[in-house]
C-alpha cells in the first residue's frame, strides 16, 4: 500500500534525526473552550449539553492509535467493534442508532450516504493528523440538521495555526506483537501569513481471529489489517482580515473480515476515503461580524470480495459502493455588545447545501443463486440555520437553535434545540438543562440501497424524527477546598418516532414504530498530587422499543471507564486504563455457531496500559499494552476482542 510505506518512510527519516519530544500533562482535564456545541468557543462550562473533549495530549497520554480507542471511555457512547483495528466499528451514543451520531471534520459532515442509515465507520481512522476531538452529546438537528438525533462527534485536524514557529516536526514508529508496525511523520508551522501541517500514517498488523475460540466454526484464521492515511492542511493570510485555507485527506484501509458466527478466510473489505475542503474566512466588520465560505467533498469507496469455503451456505462476491458527498456553507458570527445585565451575546446563521451520490455494483452468486444490481442515483438537501448566545447577570447563560432543511426527496422539516446553564459560585454548582428536537433523513442506500442476499432500498421511507432533553449538575471540587476536580452527573431521556428499520425478511427497510430512551451519565476527574490524577466515567441506559418493550440490541444498561496518571518520576508516567461493560441484548450464536436468535450478550472487562519514558529532551519511548489481562469479551456476540498485545515504539519531536 503506497500510502502505508511513504508514512513508514517519512517516519523513519524523522526520528533518524530526533529533536524536541514532550511528555504531556498528566490527565487532560477539561479545556477552556468547545467549538462544536454552539459554533462559537464556549467555555465548557456554559455549555448546556454533555460535552467531553479528546485533545492531542491525551490521545498520546493513554495510547490511543485508532478513533474507537480513542472514543471506548466516553460517558454515554457504546462502541462496538467488530474485531480489532480496520474493522467495522458501530457507535451508539445515548442509546439512539449508530446512524444517529453525526460525525464531522472540521465541521464538515461526512457520513457515508451508501451505507445503511448513512453510517459512519469508526473503526478505519488512525489519530495523527487529529488535534483533537469534541462529542457533544443530546439532539444536535437544530444546529447540524440530518443525522445528529444522538449527538456529534467533531474530529478537529491539526494545523500549523499557532506553532509561531517557521519549522516543527514530530514523529514516531513502533512495533509489537501480532507483527504489528506503526509509523507517523508530521510537519507543521507558520511564517509571513502562510501556515501548513503535513501529516502521514500508517499501521498494519497481522491481527487476531476475531472469532471466539467457544464456537466450533472457528478454525484460528487470523484478521488484519493495513491502514496508510496522508493529510495536508494549508492556510494564507489575505491582508490582515482573511485568510484562506485549504485541507485534502487521503486514507486507504485493507482488512480481513469474517461473517457473524463463523471464520471466512477469503473475506476481504478495501475502503478508499478521500476528502478536501477550500475556503475564506475572516472579519467583514472587525470585532463585530465574522464569516466562513467553504465547499468541500467526501468519498467513500468500499469493495467486499469473498469466494466460497468450507462452511454451509458460503457464496461468491464482490460488490463495491461508492458514495459521495458535496457540502457547500456559509457560517457567521455576529459579536453584539454588552448591555446592562447580558453579555457574551452573539448570533450564528448560514446557510448549507448538501448533494450525495451513490453508485452500487453488486455482484454476490450463493447457493441460492447469484443476484447482480445497479444503482446510480442522487439527491441534495438545503438548509438554513440561526443561533444565540448570551449571558445574564454572569451566571446565566442561554442559548437557542433553530433550523430549517428543504430536501429534494422529503417534505420540509423544521428542528430547534434551547438550553441554559445557571452557576451557582456560592456552592461550587452548575445547572444545566436543555430540550430538543431532531431528524433523520433516510439515505439513498435506504432509499434505493441494494444487497448482497436480494435487499433493496424502500423509496417510501419517512424521516426519523427524535425529540429530547436533559438535566444536570457539576461540582467544582476545587472551590470546596478539595484537590482540583469536577463531579459531573446528567439526566436525559429521548423519544424517536418512525424509525427506519430491516423489514423481518431482511428485504427492504421499513418505518417501524417507537423507541423511548433514557439515562444517567456520570464523570469524576481530579488531580489528587502533581503525580497522580484520575478520570472515571458510567452510563446507565435504557434503550427499548416502545411497544415491545424490548431492550434495542447491543446497548448495555451499565457502561464505564477508569483511567489513572501516575508519574513515579518526572520523565516516567503510566496511564492504566480499565473499561467495563454490562451485559446486553444481541443476536446470539450458539458454541456449534448455529444462530439461536435474540438474546443477552455477556458483559466484560478490558484492561489497557500505557507507559511512557522521556530518555532525553529530544527523544520519548512508549509502551502499550492492550487487552493485558487477554479478556474473552465479546462487543459484538461472536466477535471478540483481540487477545493481549503490546507495542512498543519511540518517538521524537523538533
């Protein structure tokens, strides 16, 4: 894979010359500002909504190499993965669908149109090129439109902006088990109004069987992976109020897969995923009006190859499914002045347009015969959005959403999000509540999708529409006289209606029903010493189908989190890591691999740890450990995690 070896390479060449390595903060607490919940730097704290924050300091704290690393301990977010790194990852945030969570780059949505439900895979993306990332959980619509019933995942790309540097430079290769080797290589600075980033990265690895050992139709076939990803970020100053910029990303991702119950040695995916985005911004009325004009396209090209095998039932494919989206925005900001009792006051409006593509070729012949199809088809959606934001009295904030899609395909649709935060300084508390409404759009796979076994699309399909609020505290530890720290606990409840759903043959899809969520989330991050901080998160979650009663598949009711920093000495940290995972319902498989239909999945434990040792000023080793107490964890049943690995590396910076 070109992309995989000129990362290695890059990489190599970089730490051949090894110059300034950092050790980061012990445990990142909470920073200053969000962008995504608002669209404007917010302190987290005024912010009306469950907001974590993933920075670059903590990725490489505790290790993370993939965005489902990265996302495992996040308060209300269930991910899912199928297998190890490269695999089909899932994610359910607040119980809602995994189609439910918009992800954005930058704040350019990216969701696959020709997947079902417009999906997006969380388990192809490497976190080089990634400053940082930003999940604000509840119904987003009124903000972002189509998709964000369960909330945003916002991947904010590192860039030059800032370094006040001409010239820096990072890098990193390690190796490990499972003949696993990782590289990256970055450069990034700024100089005469010009600012660039250069990211590469690669990863490949000869995996684990991803199929658990308990079923008799595992026969140890190993599933990896290789992943090679290339970003350039450029921006240019035009005078002294614009500025320019421009992004493209590049990734390639080959892995082996297995089908639901049983190994498949000839089961292959090739994901190409190619994005760019151009624009202007600046100030049309310094201090006052700010603006962004932007356009920018994704594009998702996914191959699935298998030839028959040993098993029963086994057949032939290779269908591919290409989707594309276009996003043309036009965001701004309006300052307004302090008057009397408010501040901080400010509105957003623009306006978006988004035009997908998808192009299916499938090509599957099993024993029930082959099945060939074409689709071709398009559809656009316009949008018109405006927000507020402003302060009372300094310890009231307030804001509002309102948005307006027109689709091509669909009626118009309408969504609105208020919330508020009130700070109460004499007790160390801030209160926080929110309410709102939310939708999705069906996409074109739903629409006009087609499958390997005979499934097509349903071009009758009416949107999901999803409405829900919030309610919660947090406690400034520090401000009671305690070790800096914050307490955290919020309530949320969420009703979606006409949910799009498989009909029961596994034919088309079809609205379906309710579905009725609630739960707690809850956080605890202190600093207990200079060489000690924790973080802990839990989720408690029901998630069911409205009139059935039934717990929604692969939503455990308990999820949590424990991490640590420990320092033994300034150059030495160790980051232990410990998820947990309560039992929930899925499809089940029995030992003998026969599907046995729904049922309770079992819950488990995975154990991570990473350490790192900073030799010198301009060089840093690292260890991970994964899964080192080799838990038999099954996210998805008949899926394990992979068994106990270690990589091992070093890293250098300029």
């Amino acid at each position: 894979m070109r992309t995989y070896s000129l990362a290695c390479a890059a990489a190599a060449a970089l730490i051949a010359t090894p110059a300034a390595g950092q050790n980061g903060p012990p445990l990142s607490t909470l920073p200053e500002t969000v962008v995504t919940a608002t669209r404007i730097p917010t302190p987290i704290e005024r912010i009306p909504a469950g907001v974590t924050v993933i920075d670059r300091a903590t990725i490489e704290a505790r290790g993370y190499r993939s965005l489902a690393e990265a996302l495992a301990g996040v308060p209300g977010l269930g991910v899912v993965q199928s297998g190890g790194t490269g695999q089909t990852t899932s994610a359910f945030l607040r119980g809602t669908n995994s189609g439910h969570v918009l992800v954005l780059r930058d704040g350019m949505p990216l969701n696959d149109p020709s997947t079902p439900q417009g999906l997006f895979d969380f388990g192809n993306d490497l976190l080089s090129d990634v400053e940082r990332i930003e999940v604000i959980r509840g119904p987003m619509s009124g903000l972002y439109g189509s998709g964000a019933i369960g909330g945003v995942v916002n991947l904010i790309t590192r860039s030059g902006r800032g370094t006040g540097r001409p010239f820096t430079a990072t890098g990193e290769i390690a190796g490990g088990s499972q003949s696993t080797a990782a590289a990256s290589a970055a450069v990034a600075g700024e100089t005469r109004g010009f600012d660039y980033a250069l990211v590469g990265q690669g990863l490949s690895t000869q995996g684990f069987n991803i199929v658990p050992r308990r079923l008799a139709t595992s026969i140890g076939e190993r599933d990896g992976a290789r992943i090679g990803t290339a970003t350039a970020h450029l921006g240019a100053q035009l005078g002294e109020r614009f500025r320019v910029f421009g992004f493209a990303r590049w990734r390639e991702n080959k892995a082996d897969l297995d089908q639901a119950g049983r190994d498949d040695p000839n089961y292959t995916a090739r994901n190409r995923s190619g994005m760019w985005r151009t624009g202007v911004e600046g100030a049309v009325i310094p201090g006052w009006l700010d603006t962004t004009l932007a356009v920018g396209q994704s594009r998702d090209s996914r191959q699935f190859r298998d030839r028959p095998d040993q098993f029963p039932f086994s057949g032939s494919d290779d269908s591919r499914y290409l989707g594309t989206r276009t996003v043309y925005q036009w965001d701004s900001t309006l300052r307004l002045p302090d008057a009397g009792p408010v501040d901080a006051a400010a509105v957003t409006f623009g306006l978006q347009r988004i035009e997908d593509r998808v192009d299916v070729q499938v090509r599957f012949d099993g024993p029930f015969g082959p099945f060939n199809q074409d689709v071709d088809r398009g559809t656009r959606n316009d949008a018109g959005y405006l927000g507020a934001q402003f302060r009372l009295f300094r310890r009231l904030d307030l804001t509002a959403n309102l948005r307006h899609e027109a689709p091509r395909d669909f009626a118009d649709t309408t969504t609105w999000r208020l919330g508020g935060v009130l700070a109460l300084p004499e007790v160390a508390l801030t209160v926080h509540a929110a309410y709102g409404t939310s939708f999705r759009a069906p996409t074109l796979f739903d629409l006009f999708g087609v499958g390997s076994f005979g499934f097509r699309g349903n071009p009758n399909l009416r949107p999901e529409k999803g409405r829900g609020g919030e309610a919660g505290v947090a406690l400034d530890l520090g401000a009671l006289g305690l070790p800096p720290g914050r307490l955290s606990a919020t309530y949320f409840r969420t009703r979606i209606t006409d949910l799009i759903d498989d009909d029961p043959a596994f034919t088309t899809r079809i609205n379906v029903g309710r579905v009725e969520i609630e739960g707690v989330e809850s956080a605890f991050d202190m600093t207990l010493a200079p060489w000690l901080a924790l973080h802990a998160a839990h989720a408690w979650t029901v998630a069911q189908d409205a009139d059935s009663g039934l717990q929604l598949l692969r939503r455990p009711r308990h999820q949590g989190s424990l991490a640590a920093t420990l320092r033994a000495d300034p150059r030495l940290s160790l980051t232990p890591e410990l998820l947990v995972f309560g039992p929930a319902a899925d499809a089940i498989y029995a030992d003998s691999g026969a599907f046995l239909g729904r049922g309770t999945n079992p819950g488990g434990v995975v154990v991570n740890l990473t350490a790192r040792w900073r030799a010198t000023e301009t060089l840093e080793f690292f260890a991970l450990g994964r899964n080192i107490t080799n838990s038999r964890y099954e996210p998805a049943n008949s899926y394990v995690v992979p068994g106990a690995a270690v990589l091992v590396g070093l890293r250098a910076g300029l």
